[in-house]
C-alpha cells in the first residue's frame, strides 16, 4: 500500500514516534499565540489527522480566519496549495472552482481553469459556509463527499486533505441538512476580552508585531506530509494492524467499558437531547476518537478521548448543554 507521497507501512513505521511528537509540538506551539483556544486547536489537528471537515463557529473578530491562518503557516501550506474565500448568496460557483475557459468552450469543452482555485489546494478556509446558495452547496457537498469536482462532465479527482469553514450562526434551515451533517464536529470561538482581558492585549499586540515584521515563529515545526504519513499509518493500522493481518481494531484499541460508554453517551444524546446522529457520523466519530487518542497518547481509547462527543450537537443553543451533558456522563463513570 503506497501514499500519495510514495511511503509505504513498513516505510513509515520506524518514525511514527517522530511524527507525533512533531505533530503534538505543533499544537503546544501554536496554543502560545491566542488566548484561550487550545481546544480549537486540538480538534483542527484531531481533524486535520484525519481529514475530516471542522466548523468553527463564533462571531467575527473571535480569531477564527486567524486560527485558520497561522495553522496552515505552520504547516507550510501557502499558495495554490492554501483557498480561501468569503461566502455570500450571490457566490457563483467559478468564484470557487474556477471559471470556464472561454477558448475551450469554442470548441465544444466544458473545462474550468482551476489554477489558483480550491481544486488545487490543499487546505481550504471558506467563511460564512452558510451563506452559500443551492449551486454553491451542490458542489460543495461533491467536493466534501467524494474529494472530486467536474470537468467537461467527467470527474476528477482534488487534492483537499483539510476543510476548514466558518460562520457567525447556524442556520436550521431543511436544505441545509446534508452540509451541517458533513461537518461531524462543530465548536464554537468564544470571546475572551472579559475574562482575559490583559493576555488578549500582550497576545495580540505581539502578534501585531510579528505581522508588521513579517515573521512567523510557529512556522517549521512540522508539515502537512506528516499529516499524511502518520494518517496512512493509523488508517493501515485500524483495518490490518501492525503485522498486516485484518484485525478487529476494537477489541485492541478500545476497552470494553470504554466503547460501552461511547455508545451509551450517543444513546443517550439522541433519546434525551434529540441529537441526530446519523450511521455515517458514528462511523466518522468513532474515527476521530481514535485518531486522538493515537495521536495524543499512543494508542488505546480512555475517558478522555471521548470529549469529542462535545461537538456533535448540530444548534448553537445545543453546545454549551450537550457540553455539560458529556462531561456529567464522563465524571459519573
């Protein structure tokens, strides 16, 4: 089994310890330049391991782009490798993938140029996601579901590894089921100035600094091949496991009285709180949970990991309830 950049299992097997620390450097690291957003920090790298959609949620100047900006920086990810964009109703879906190309359409091809559009980046940031209209959305959710876009009918394959979107609000609207859905974990980028009021200073006039200076301390820690390396060895490792043989990734990584709390936690969100949570979503959080844990600890699943079940609520009003409901469920445990 090979990876887009040609590392196989046994290839990648004797760094992995190195890849984590590299990765969890990453987060510590990046933690000291904002104030109090160490948890959306942890869940963009949780995600981005496992290259599943996260929405952070907030009102504007909460550092949400910000977030978004310096992680990527991080990474080393810029140019035609990094998309972002502002969302609004009127948003056309060449503003996105690229407009058609005039030349080719002469001649009966319906091709996009797509350079320096989201199919050929590798992070994308796209704010105010919501505000998309019904021909954004279908071609969002291709992108989200299967990775592909569209050319002269036929499709091809994007090299998107991380979705980051962003709104002030999320609206309940029925069409906009199927994109709310998409996004497994959803957290929300409180303001700080009240309790933190004089680290928000010191934080942001630094970071001021380093903008007009144009420097970027958190760069060169680590890079989104890392991300890639250590996911293709958790994804091998969840179906085969280390000796290449097909294994059941529970019974090893995930304690009985663990997975059995995972389940009662979801049963009970959904009998109690009216949380949907739909069978590609279980498939998706179990993932992630594990993806966590392996990131953060080496391996097997504990109490902790399971704070992910935080963020599945799909309403604003939900977040902070849902939040003290998983915690009271873990604590009683």
């Amino acid at each position: 089994m090979s990876t887009e950049t040609n590392y196989t299992f046994e290839e990648i097997r004797p760094e992995v310890e190195t890849l984590r620390q590299r990765i969890n450097n990453l987060r510590r690291n990046l933690a000291q330049y904002f104030v109090e957003k160490e948890e959306m920090i942890d869940l963009m790298v949780v995600c981005t391991l496992a290259q599943e959609p996260l929405l952070l949620v907030g009102k504007p100047g909460t550092a949400k782009s910000d977030l978004v900006v310096k992680f990527c920086q991080a990474l080393g990810v810029g140019g035609e490798e990094y998309f972002e964009y502002m969302l609004t109703k009127f948003t056309e879906p060449s503003e996105i993938v690229g407009p058609i190309d005039i030349n080719q359409l002469k001649d009966g091809r319906y091709i996009r140029r797509v350079s320096g559009k989201l199919p050929e980046a590798r992070i994308v940031f796209l704010d105010e996601i919501f505000k998309s209209n019904s021909a954004i959305l279908n071609t969002l959710l291709t992108i989200i579901n299967e990775r592909k876009y569209y050319q002269d009918g036929k499709p091809v394959k994007i090299g998107l590894k991380m979705l980051f979107a962003a709104t002030n609000e999320i609206p309940e609207f029925t069409e906009l089921a199927a994109l709310r859905d998409r996004f497994v974990l959803k957290i929300e980028s409180e303001s700080v100035r009240h309790r933190h009021f004089d680290a928000l200073l010191d934080k942001g006039l630094r970071n001021e600094t380093y903008k007009a200076f144009n420097q970027r301390p958190w760069e060169g820690i680590t890079s989104l091949e890392d991300f890639q390396k250590l996911k293709t060895y958790l994804d091998y490792l969840m179906v085969y496991g280390t000796d290449g043989k097909s294994q059941d990734d529970r019974s090893k990584y995930f304690p009985k009285e663990i997975y059995a709390l995972f389940k009662r936690i979801i049963k009970t969100l959904e009998k109690e709180d009216r949380i949907e949570i739909s069978d590609r979503k279980v498939i998706k959080i179990y993932k992630l949970i594990r993806t966590r844990a392996f990131l953060f600890h080496g391996g097997v699943v504990t109490k902790e990991d399971l704070t992910l079940l935080r963020y599945v609520p799909d309403r604003i009003q939900d977040f902070g309830p849902i939040r003290e409901k998983v915690d009271t469920l873990l604590r009683l445990e």
